[in-house]
C-alpha cells in the first residue's frame, strides 16, 4: 500500500518535472537571439550551483569520502545529465522550433527500455511498452495533428540532429543513475551541477570570444532565473528521486508529458487555440502513462 501511494506520488512529481522541462525549451527557444547556447547553459547551471550550495554544504562534507571514491560516475553522470544534454539541447533550438525539439524528445522511454535491456539486462515487459507506445502515439497526434500527411512536410535538420544526440544523451542518463554513489541527493546535485559548470565555461568564453554578446532585458533576466532554478534545481532533485522510486525505464516515460505540456503552455502564454487532435493526444498520452504505472513494478524483470 505505502509502496503504490510512493509510486503514485513520484508520478505526479514527474508531472511538474516535465511541466517545467517544456518550459525550458520554450524560454530556450525565446530568447535564441539575445544570449548564445552555450552562455545560457553555463549560466543556468551557474546560477543553480549558488543556489544549492548553501543547502549542501553540511552534506558535501559529511559525504566527501565517498564523493572521491564514486567520481567516476558522478563525473559521468555530470557531463551526460548536465553538461552534453543541455548544450546539444539549447543548440538545436536556435536551428529548429520547440515542437520539434519536443517531439524528438518523446523517443526518450523507448530508448530508455533499450538501453536498460542492453546495459542492465531488464526487460521493460508487455504492459511497460504497451504504456510507451500508446504515449508515443500520443505525441505523434498533437505533434503532426492527427494527418498522417503532415510526416512528409517535417524536415529534418541540423538543429534537429542537435536535439536527437540529445535525446540519446538524456536516456543514457537516465539509465545510469542507478551507478550514482550513495550519498545524500543535495550532494549529489551539486557536485553534477559543478561539472555542468566547468564544462560550459570554455564553450561560453568561445561565445563571448566570438563576439557573441548578451542582449540584456528584463525579459532575459527573468528566463535566466527560470532557467536556473526551476527546471535545474528543481526539477533535477525530483527527477532524480523519481527514478529512484519507479525506475529509470518509467520515469523516462514521463518525458511523453512535456508535447502534451508544451500545448497547453502554447495556448496559455501565446493565445494558441487547442484542437480536437490536442484533445485526442493527451488522452493517449496519459492512459499510456497510466497503464505503465499500474504494471507490476517486478514486470519484465
């Protein structure tokens, strides 16, 4: 009993992870003229590593020891999770819509499962992929409008090759997790948050030596400080305890949310109209995610 209340709960916090993560790419997309990829990450993950650090301190001490004998995935895990996703991420959006960036990023549960098989040798089970896939329809309704014809007319290109490597990157993450050292989850985040900000640092100077300023705005300053603490800090912390609780294959899952997020914030901020087709998908998306919820958490094991 405690233990379905536990997984209903990190469902519904996947929920507002991926209600924020549409927003990222949204502001991403936004604000594509006024600072560069590279810069916007590194002060992201920055601002978010100010932020924890005086909530993990007592913790970064307490867990030093184990810290330096687990650097290996943590540093992995950082330059993944952190470092290659969000530069290959905010690139792509300066060359190719957020739609687009959102339904590549629906691939995600699928590649998740693979890997997890490849890797770990789990098997996601029938009712597991049977949720992804009804998930993944989903997304393929809203994204092409419930037109079959409206796959020839999307073109592929490089900003959606950026965001495909993206995608691949975010599974192997998500993945990996379960090899991340037993130490506190503040501790965890900020020294991942770190290697996201030493990684970004020489790509942001190559920006700035590039000549590519900051166009500064007050608009600019509130998605920096949006960018930095809720879909970093924020989201980071719930996403990692989420996994943590219904594995990495469901939580991966969850990404199938932020197409169906993205319209509705669509609607909301920029007066887009919902259609039938927007109806008709979150309802796939969500009886997937529902279905894989209420599989047996051993299925496929």
């Amino acid at each position: 009993m405690f233990a379905d209340r536990d997984r209903a709960r990190a469902f519904a916090l996947l929920g507002l992870v991926m209600l924020l993560w549409a927003g990222n790419s949204i502001v991403a997309r936004a604000v594509r003229f006024d600072v560069g990829p590279f810069t916007l990450a590194f002060i992201r993950w920055a601002g978010a590593s100010l932020a924890v650090a005086p909530f993990a301190w007592s913790a970064l001490r307490r867990d030093w020891p184990a810290i330096r004998a687990g650097w290996r995935p943590i540093l992995l895990l950082g330059l993944l999770g952190i470092g290659a996703f969000n530069a290959l991420l905010y690139s792509g959006l300066r060359y190719t819509p957020a739609t687009n960036a959102l339904l590549l990023q629906a691939a995600v549960p699928a590649l998740v499962m693979l890997l997890d098989r490849l890797f770990f040798g789990v098997r996601a089970g029938l009712w597991p992929s049977l949720g992804v896939g009804a998930s993944i329809l989903g997304v393929l309704v809203i994204v092409f409008e419930a037109d079959a014809t409206a796959a020839l007319r999307l073109r592929f290109g490089l900003g959606d090759g950026l965001i495909l490597i993206s995608v691949v990157v975010w599974a192997l993450y998500t993945v990996l997790l379960r090899l991340r050292p037993n130490i506190a989850p503040v501790s965890f985040i900020a020294v991942t948050f770190w290697v996201g900000v030493a990684t970004m640092a020489p790509l942001a100077a190559l920006e700035w030596y590039s000549g590519m300023t900051i166009r500064w705005s007050p608009e600019l300053g509130a998605a920096f400080l949006y960018v930095a603490l809720l879909p970093s800090l924020l989201a980071y912390f719930i996403y990692n305890y989420a996994t943590g609780i219904v594995g990495p294959a469901r939580a991966g899952q969850a990404i199938t949310m932020m197409p169906l997020f993205g319209a509705l914030l669509a609607a909301a901020l920029l007066g887009e109209r919902l259609h039938a087709f927007h109806f008709a998908g979150m309802v796939l998306i969500l009886a997937g995610i529902v279905v894989a919820a209420l599989a047996p958490r051993h299925a496929g094991r």
